[in-house]
C-alpha cells in the first residue's frame, strides 16, 4: 500500500491544478442547483445575485403549474424502471441459455447479437419509427420501452458473469435434481448480484436520461420524458432562467442521488462495458 | 410590437397619451430607433428579439409581405425567392442588426424585455402572458410597425383538422364537428393565451374586448398574412428559419441568403410535385 | 449420469435445447423486433422514394444516387468527421489525465472523482439547457465576464468555427467521466510493485508516468479511443439543441441531417438510404480502427 507521497513542487501544483478543475467542473451543476432556488426573475448569470439575497422552494411548485413537469417525471419513472427490470430479466435469462445451456445454435445466436452491438439506434430511427407507428405505439409506455429492452450489451456483460460461475457448481445441483430453471435461479442468479446491481444502475442512468428515441417517438405533451420535455419547456419560457433551472433540477436531483449512493455500480457498469472485447 | 412604457418615458419618447409613434415607412422606423439608441441608457438596448428560430422568420414574412412579395408563385411550383422585395426585406432586417438596433445572435428576446434591458421588443401574441406576470414591467403592444402603404404582418393560427378517417360513425364525425364550432365561438378565453380569435363576432366580444393590451393589436387581423398553402412549408420553415440565423449571426450577406433560399425551396418544391 | 441411457440421454438432450431457446426468446424477440428487424427494413426502405401521404414507388438504388449528388449530405459527413477528430484525442487526453489524478492518492481523492464524474450523470437536456446560458450573449454567464474583462459579447453559439469550440467544451464537461473511469480500471491493474520496483531504480514521477504507465495503458487508450470515435459520430442533441445546427448549416451532423430528411421533409428513403450510409461509415471506421490498433 503506497502511502501519501512527500510534497514535492510537482505534486502541489498536482493538488492545485486538480482541483482547480474539480471546481470548474462541480460549479455549472452547484450553480444550478442554488439558481433553482431563487426567485422567479432573478438575473441567474450576475453570480452575486445568485449566491446572497432570499432563497424559495416554491419554484417546484411553480414548475409544475407552468408544465406538466411532475408528469414527464413520473413518466421518466415508470419508462426507467421498466427498462431497468425488463433488462435485468431478460438479459439474465438470455446470459444463461447462451453459457451455461447447450443447444443447437448457440454459436450463431451469439454471433448474431455480438453483432447487434455494432447497429447504434441512430442508424435506425428512421424504419424503428415507421415500425412503431404501425404497432400503434407512438406515444404509449411500451413503445417508449421497448426499443431500449433490445440492447445487447447487457447480454455480453451477464453472460461473462456467468461465465465465470464454476461449472461444479452447477453440477452438484444437477445432481440434486435441479432443472434449468432452479439451476438459473437458485446458483447462477445469487452469485451474480453484483453484475446485476451494474447493469441494472447504469441500465437505470441511460434509461433516464435518454434523448433520441423519446423525442422522436412521443409527440403528445403528457407522454413525454424529461429529457424532452425541458428543452420544450427552455424554450417556451425565455423570459427567464430560474424556472427552466428549476426544472433542470428536477431532472437531475433523482440521477444525482442514485449516483451519489451507487457509485461503485455505476462505475463497475462502465468498467463492463469496456471489458466487452 | 412591445415598449417598455417607463423606458419610453424616460428618454422623452413616450407620447402624451401614453402611445407611442412611429412615422409609417422605413425611414419613419429607423428615425424612431436611431434616436431611442442615442437616447437609451447604458446596457439597454433599442429593440430586443431572439435572433433564431421564429422570430426572425415572423419579421421576415412580415416584410416581405409589405413589400409586395411571396415565397411561391400562383401555382404553387415555383420559388419566388431570389427577388428584389425579398432582398428588400432581407436588407431592412440587416439594417436593423448592422446599425445595433436589433443587436444581433440574441437568444432570449423576451427575457432581455422582462429583465428592463430594452426599449422595444419584438414577439408575437403569446408573450403576452409573460408580459404580463413580469414584476415592474409596464408596458405597451402596438400592431407591428408599416414600412410601405400595403399593409400586413404574418400570422399563423392553430387549425383543427379533421383526417380522413372512413371508420368513423357519422355521430362522432358530427361530435367533432360540434367541438370546432364551439372551441371558435368561444375561444375569447384562449384570448388570455394572446392569440386573436377567428371569429368576427367572438373578436368583437366584451369578454374578448376586456382583456388589456389584446384589443391594441387585434385589429391587425385584418390584414394578416398566412402562409401560401403548400406540402413543403414544413421544410421550408427550417429552411428560412436556418438562412436568416445565418444572415443575423454575419455568416452570409443578403444576395447570399436569397439564393440560397430560392435554390434550396426550389428543390424542396421539386422533390414534393415529382 | 449415472446408469442412463441413450433415450433418456436424448430426452435430456432435447429437454436443454427446449430449455435453452425459452430463456433466450423473450430477450430474443425485443432484439429481432427491434434492432435487428429494423436495420434490414431500413436498407429495404432506402430503395424506394416513400413520402408522406402518397404511395411508395421503388427506384432500386437511385436513393443512394441523389445522396452521393448532395452537397448537404457531404457537408454534415464532414462535420460530423471533424466532431470526431477535434473531439477524440480531446476528450480522452482529458479522461486520461483527470484518471491519472484521482489515481495519484491525493487528500480527497473521493471528492475529486466525485466531482469529475458528477456530470455524466446529467441528461442532454440539462447539459443543453445549462450550457445555453453560459454561452448566452447579452445575458449569459460568460457574456458577464466577458463584458467585465471588456472584452464586449463573444456569440459562442453563432460564430463559425468558435461554436465548435464551444460545443466540444460542453461535451468535455458532459462525457469525460465516462472515458475517466475506463483509464481508472486500466490504471488500477498496474500492479503497485511495478511503480515501487521503479521508484527504488531512481525513476521520476515524469519518467513513470511516460515510460511505464503509459505505455501499460495501451490497451486501455485503444478502447477508450474506439468508443469515443464511435460516440463522436453520433453527434446530434448538443449541435441540434445549442445551435439549431447552426450557423446555417455548419454544425448540422449527419445524424441532424438524417433527422431532416426523414422527418422534417418526410422524405423516408431518402433518410433511410443515409441511415445505411451512416451505419456503413461507422461500421468502416470502428473496423478501420480495430485494424489499425491490431496487437503487433
């Protein structure tokens, strides 16, 4: 374990230049988060005004009477967590079947969704689209979560955790008598809680802050996310800056806090995605 | 078009009786600005109008509409953009930017307004409300300023559409219709959003009548300009919205900006009536 | 197993590969319906002229034809190519260096990667909307201080070339924590006796962090150079929301460009066609890549 090295020249300037950048890149977020507490009609860029002077929590009110804001927030609520489960689910099961099950191809299976990694959703919003509107699931629930259940990402992360389960383990409870099912959920699911707690955090992060698919496939007011309602609701309301702040807020505060609590998951979920070669 | 009225009074320009008044014609406009730009104090601006997506076009429109122009032709196939009224227009707005009375690559017109640091603002209807709830803000509307002796200013309105649909029963096609008729007779309620309503009669309404400010400008109806009808204004809102940003940032000049205009509709038109 | 036989090996047999494909199918079906199926409907529909309201006529590859002939086309590849290489080497020198000082045992180090990574969680409407208001002229942070510098305004957003520089900042400050974390794991493998054998050789902290850190990193610095490249192509909410693709067309991507076609003018083959070109360029860069990064 190195300890705390001696202080050089060097490694000062290294203390003040680092966190000279960790001001630079903490003040935009803590500039938000004080704006959005501030009267309506104050001038949010004269940093004086902002940091002295009376500060109100009615703004979250306020935001809510000017928008539906509390609506995209629940929408965003019930998009992300749908997502996240459904993820975590079907992600598992798939994970499973392709290591620890032997079938007739599995080899091209995997072949096939290694190779979905390769298609980002922006090439295909075009016919997605056209095949969303004919299901009829433009501006519904489903049609904003489905698209994003696709992902294979989470199958490659699940299977190298399952990957890594012993095959004795399994064994010992097929000689006990277990079938697939029971081998998946009693040894292989317990042992991958970790991953699961990854994918199911930075799943949960995306989910919620996603841009492309709700802003093309929702157009009703009622339906949409908070990442496309605000922009919507910046630019209805140029007379002032506290409001869209606060709204601002209120889409940051719950993936702020997830993070603040989840750190580890989140970074253990990037680490995987990296690990995906 | 907005003032501040206690900006107004300030630099001696208010009228007597609380108006404003601005000489018809183009010079009349600019000797109006100029002076409120010698006049204004330090950090307010003459004319406030965020310099992209709508405003600049409903400016443009206006314009060219007063000028005698248009964006189509009478058949509908052809781009009518790469002409002298649209260069006129096109160059009384860089005058305006050019001479720092409406400063350009503005992104809040309306917050610059309700912040006090403008003497004029340009905006549509809906800012009303706005207006209205901004502390200290006292203010007048005025119908848009006339440069020439045609008068006109663009409009657009919120239509009700009916799709065709063979699946529905004659009952709800009649319940629909029965909705439309009721939302215009009494859509002097929607008159507290700013918007003019359609109707005459609902216009000339007490109810309609008695909110302030609307009845200033609402004489402008009379002669509004919409948009000629045509499959490709979607388009063509990107397209001119894009080119006046342009234009105002000081990326282009005009006779840039109106070729490139007739170019692009024109080929949003031709790919349409293939 | 003991004492089965072949029948009852073969039922098992059968019973797995049963197993199998009913854990895999509903994964399977969200990634056929959605991923899959679409991307072969995109490269069918890229061969027709379809358009709102009237009916589909197919023209083979003539779709394909007309982009090559557009000069909008070229111009948003060329933005979207020059988002890529300013952006790329930016952003991971950044996350390489931001992980190199959470890395160093500092006081505080928590504090720091906190503080680092905080904005990745944010969504592009936030980064969008905060952002606006700093570069906003007239009214914005930086307007303040420019001002007070006496520099007057400087219109970040609407002046060619520097809106480019101002896009990049923001997408610095939004996505280098992700590029910061990957160095982390990266960094953490090195194992610490490697830098204490160094240390007792007389090495400096300039010596180890080129001779020995570095070129450890390299795998490391591979990846996170292919999934930046990758996540630079597809630009569009920061350029799209800041800048209205703006000035003129200056920061219209491809992706922006796609979005157009398809559903502003409602031109859907044609955006499709540019959707497979999209697909097509990435694909060619992401393997380009691959290549060029082989292990020797």
């Amino acid at each position: 374990m190195r300890k705390h090295k001696k202080l050089t020249l060097g490694r000062v300037i290294l203390y003040i230049v680092a966190y000279i950048f960790a001001f630079l890149w903490l003040f935009p977020i803590f500039w938000m988060l004080v704006s959005a507490l501030k009267p309506v009609g104050t001038p949010v860029s004269i940093l004086s005004k902002v940091f002295t002077g009376t500060f109100t929590f009615r703004n979250f009110i306020l935001v809510g009477e000017k928008a539906p804001v509390w609506t995209w927030s629940l929408n965003s609520l019930i998009v992300s967590s749908a997502v996240t489960f459904g993820t975590i689910a079907l992600t598992s099961m798939a994970a499973y079947s392709l290591s620890k099950l032997n079938f007739k191809g599995r080899g091209l299976t995997q072949l096939i969704i290694t190779a979905g990694m390769m298609i980002p959703i922006e090439a295909i919003i075009i016919p997605l689209y056209q095949t969303m509107a004919e299901l009829n699931l433009l501006n519904t629930y489903s049609g904003l979560v489905f698209p994003s259940l696709a992902a294979p990402i989470g199958v490659l992360i699940m299977k190298r955790c399952f990957d890594s389960i012993p095959d004795e383990l399994i064994e010992a409870s097929v000689l006990d008598g277990a079938n697939p099912f029971q081998r998946w959920w009693q040894v292989c699911l317990p042992l991958s809680k970790s991953s699961m707690a990854a994918v199911g955090i930075f799943t949960f992060k995306n989910a919620w802050n996603d841009f492309l698919w709700p802003f093309l496939s929702v157009t009703s007011e009622k339906m949409m996310t908070l990442p496309v309602g605000i922009p919507q609701f910046q630019g209805a309301n140029l007379s002032e800056f506290v409001l869209p702040m606060t709204a601002s807020v209120i889409a940051s505060v719950p993936a702020l806090i997830v993070f603040l609590i989840f750190q580890k998951q989140i970074m253990q979920g990037i680490a995987m995605t990296g690990i995906k070669g | 078009m907005h003032f501040n009225k206690d900006l107004l009074e300030e630099i001696g320009m208010l009228e007597a009786d609380g108006t404003v008044k601005i000489e018809r014609g183009e010079e009349g406009f600019f000797k109006f600005f100029e002076e409120v730009k010698k006049r204004a104090p330090e950090g307010v601006m003459p004319i406030s109008g965020t310099s992209q997506y709508g405003l600049p076009m409903y400016l443009w429109y206006t314009l060219l509409t007063q000028y005698g122009g248009d964006i189509l032709d009478e058949t509908g196939t052809k781009a009518t953009l790469d002409t002298p009224e649209n260069k006129k227009a096109l160059s009384i707005m860089m005058r305006m930017v050019e001479n720092d009375i409406w400063p350009k690559n503005q992104k809040n017109g309306a917050e610059i307004f309700t912040a006090q640091k403008a003497v004029a603002t340009i905006n549509g209807v809906w800012a009303l409300p706005i207006f209205e709830s901004a502390e200290g803000l006292n203010f007048i509307s005025i119908p848009f300023p006339q440069f020439t002796d045609t008068d006109s200013v663009y409009a657009d309105s919120h239509s009700l559409v009916f799709p065709k649909n063979d699946n529905i029963s004659d009952e709800e096609r009649k319940a629909a219709m029965e909705f439309a008729v009721w939302l215009t007779n009494n859509s002097a309620k929607w008159g507290k959003a700013g918007h003019i309503p359609s109707k005459p009669s609902v216009a000339q309404s007490d109810e309609y009548q008695s909110l302030l400010y609307r009845k200033d400008y609402a004489p402008s109806a009379e002669y509004a300009k919409f948009y000629p009808q045509s499959t490709s204004i979607a388009g063509f809102t990107e397209l001119i919205q894009r080119e006046l940003a342009a234009m105002i940032a000081g990326e282009q000049d005009v006779d840039k900006t109106a070729s490139n205009l007739q170019t692009e509709f024109q080929k949003l038109l031709d790919a349409k009536n293939k | 197993m003991k004492g089965a036989t072949n029948s009852e090996r073969l039922k098992n047999i059968i019973k797995e590969n049963i197993a199998a494909w009913l854990f895999l199918i509903p994964y399977l079906g969200f990634f056929i319906c959605f991923l899959l199926f679409p991307i072969l409907r995109g490269m069918y529909v890229s061969l027709f002229d379809a358009a709102l309201g009237r009916e589909s006529i197919f023209v083979g590859l003539e779709n394909y034809v007309t982009i090559f002939k557009d000069k909008a086309f070229w111009q948003s590849l060329f933005n979207t190519l020059f988002f890529v290489i300013i952006s790329t080497p930016a952003i991971v020198l950044v996350g390489f260096v931001f992980a190199i000082f959470v890395n160093s045992k500092l006081k505080g180090t928590t504090f720091l990667r906190v503080s680092y990574f905080a904005s990745y969680v944010l969504s592009m409407a936030v980064v969008t909307g905060l952002w606006i208001f700093i570069y906003q002229p007239y009214t914005g942070l930086l307007s303040v201080i420019t001002n007070a510098l006496g520099l007057g305004e400087i219109y970040w957003l609407n002046t060619k070339w520097l809106v480019w520089f101002a896009i990049l900042v923001t997408t610095i400050w939004w996505t280098v924590g992700f590029n910061m974390v990957l160095f982390l794991v990266g960094l953490q493998d090195i194992p610490d006796e490697i830098y204490e054998a160094a240390e007792i050789d007389g090495a400096n902290s300039r010596q180890i962090l080129f001779r020995i850190t570095i070129p450890l990193l390299r795998d490391t610095t591979v990846l996170v150079i292919l999934l930046q490249t990758i996540s630079s192509f597809k630009l569009f909410g920061q350029t799209y929301l800041m800048a209205g693709g703006g000035p003129g067309t200056h920061t219209r991507t491809l992706v922006h460009y796609i979005y157009e076609t398809g559903f502003t003018n409602r031109r859907m083959g044609l955006a499709a066609a540019m959707s497979v070109a999209f697909f097509v360029v990435v694909l060619l860069v992401s393997l380009l890549q691959n290549k060029v990064f082989a292990k020797k």
